[in-house]
C-alpha cells in the first residue's frame, strides 16, 4: 500500500511572517488527517520556522532545491546539510523550473539527488514534457531520458517522483485524469525495469493545476499516490482541501 502523499511548492513565495501565519491556520485544520502524508517546501528563508512550527505535527517540511558539494566557494548555493540544520526533512529536486530557466540538466540533478539521499533527505524527483514535446509524440521519450539519466546510479528508498507535465504547471491546464494515469503507468514501468517489484511501492505525485475542485479525480486514478501543489497550496484553506481530499 502506498500511503497518499500531498506535497505543496511555494516557489518563490512567503515571508517569515506570512510563513508563520500560514501554519497557525492550517495545523488545526489538519491534525485529524492520519492516512494523507504531507510535505511543503518553503523558499529557503522561511524553513527554519516552518520547522518550527511544525515541529509537534506530523508535516514535514522540504526545500525546493539543494546543491550536490558538501561545502565551499559556491556563492548562492546551499548543501543539502545546512537543509537538515534548517529542520528539512525533504527536498524537490528537478523541478520543471529549475530545469528549464535555471537550465539544470539531469547530470547536475543526478549529482543533487544523491548528496540529499546520502543526508537522509528524502527526495521529490520532478519529471515531466514540454507542450511541443508532447505534441511531436515524444513524451515517453522524454520521461525514459529524464528517469534513466536522473535516477542513475541511485537506489529507490527515499525516492519520490513527481511527473509534472510542463504545460499544465501554472497554466490552469490540468492534464486528465486519463492523460496523467496513462503517464503515470508508463514511469511505473520505467521504474519497475529498474527496481523491479519494488516499483509498486514507489510513489509517483502528479502535479500541474492540482486544485481541491480536481484532486478527486486525479486521485482515483490506479497510479497517482498523490499530488505536488503549486498554486493552490498557498493559501490555508485550499491545501487543507486538498490534504483532505477523501473526507
Ligand atoms: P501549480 O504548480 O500547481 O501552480 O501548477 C505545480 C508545481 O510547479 O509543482
């Protein structure tokens, strides 16, 4: 069985303070939700206290990236250690924006996913095709490259992938339940060429205008274990929504 995990990015989003106001009004409303696993990834300078605040609960905070070198000349940059100091727990890596504005390529993202996994991070591995490679018929193509070359060399504990359709982060444009399903099935097998059983016990988020008005359906789906929100898990309200998506 794989537990149902709802994850939130905030991207560059949130104040101390507004960090602060969003878990009083949130950890209330989610203390009775015991079979829903849920991560939120802050921007950097809010994880101390989002660690903080939710130190009494069972909500685990991540970060939305992290570097692969231990310590040292990397201006900007901040190691997977100084995330555990931080109070993190998890940490997205790959993301569709890292990759495509950052332009991280999936060598660098391969190196960051192991120096998190050798901290104890666990890591929420984004994946996912752009419109026109959609369009031209190589989405598969394109989640084989980004699963093969990201996860080499890597075992599976601790691993959790994100596929998150380019073209539906931000957009409005949520893949279907049919679309995202069909995906999902296709990285499950990628992944059970790689791992083998151990597979069904991986769990794959879908995320891209996940809202608590189109979770249910997503979630029925046989290979979807659980969302990584972006937009709708900044205010309060929503996110518990959406963690509540069985009620
Ligand atoms: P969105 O973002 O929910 O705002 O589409 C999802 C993501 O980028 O993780």
């Amino acid at each position: 069985m794989r537990t149902p995990l709802i994850a939130a990015n905030w991207k560059m989003n949130k104040t101390i303070a507004e960090t602060a106001a969003f878990f009083d009004a949130f950890l209330p409303v989610v203390r009775d939700v015991t079979d829903v696993d849920i991560i939120i990834a802050p921007p950097f300078t809010s994880l101390a206290t989002a660690a903080e605040k939710t130190r009494s609960s069972s909500v685990k905070i991540a970060a939305q990236n992290a570097y692969f070198e231990e310590k040292g000349a990397f201006t900007g940059e901040i190691s997977a250690a100084m995330l555990i100091d931080a109070g993190c727990e998890a940490v997205i890596l790959g993301h569709s924006e890292r990759r495509h504005i950052l332009k991280e390529t999936d060598e660098v993202i391969n190196k960051k996913i192991k120096a998190a996994l050798a901290h104890g991070l666990e890591v929420l591995f984004c994946i996912g095709e752009l419109l026109a490679e959609r369009e031209a018929g190589k989405t598969n193509d394109v989640l084989r490259t980004q699963i093969t070359a990201g996860l080499a060399g890597i075992p599976s504990e601790g691993i959790v992938v994100a596929y998150e359709p380019v073209w539906a982060i931000g957009t409005g444009k949520t893949a279907t339940p049919e679309i995202a399903q069909e995906a999902h099935d296709f990285i499950r097998s990628l992944l059970a060429e790689k791992y083998g059983d151990t597979a069904q016990t991986i769990r794959i988020l879908y995320g891209g205008s996940v809202t608590p008005e189109n979770v249910k359906g997503l979630m029925a789906c046989p290979d979807i274990d659980g969302a990584l929100v972006g937009g709708a898990s900044l205010k309060p309200d929503s996110f518990a929504q959406l963690v509540r998506f069985n009620r």
